[in-house]
C-alpha cells in the first residue's frame, strides 16, 4: 500500500512540473507581485509558479508533522460508544 501511495504523489509532483514547465514557456512576460505597499522586480510567470509551488510543497511538508500532534488518537473504546452503535428493534 506504501508503494502506492509514493507512486500517486510521484505522479502528481511530476504533473505539476510538467503543467509549470508548459505555462512557464507560454506565459514569459514579466509580472511584478505586490504586497501591501512592497513591490517585487519583474519576473517571469514560470519562476514565480516554481517558486510559489516550491514553498508551498517545504511548507506541507514542514507542518505536516504538527498535524498529527493536534488531535489525539483514541485507542480504546468506552462503554457509551458500544451503547451508541447498538441496533435495537422495537
């Protein structure tokens, strides 16, 4: 099951290259990205894709741990639960 797993997240990295690398060759304009009143140089479409697709892949991968940290796994089941699931007829 692991395997698989790494084979569909290969694939979908692959297509998002694959898509930058189409859309970086089409679009080669320049764009300037503004931020409140900062203002960056002019670069490529491509890069600023590659770039944004860059951190957003480290970030997920940097908080990614953090997720399983903030609900914690029950392992046992209580009494109510039981009670809960029980299919009486009337």
């Amino acid at each position: 099951m692991k395997t698989l797993a790494n084979l569909v997240i290969s694939l979908v990295v692959a297509i998002w290259v694959v898509a930058i690398a189409i859309i970086s060759v089409q679009n080669a304009t320049p764009v300037s990205l503004k931020f409140f009143t900062f203002q960056s140089i002019q670069i490529p479409v491509g890069l600023v894709l590659a770039f944004s697709a860059g951190v957003g892949i480290i970030g997920v991968a940097l908080l990614q741990p953090l997720w399983g940290l903030s609900a914690p796994q029950r392992k046992y089941r209580s009494e109510d639960d039981a009670e809960f699931f029980v299919d009486d007829d009337f």
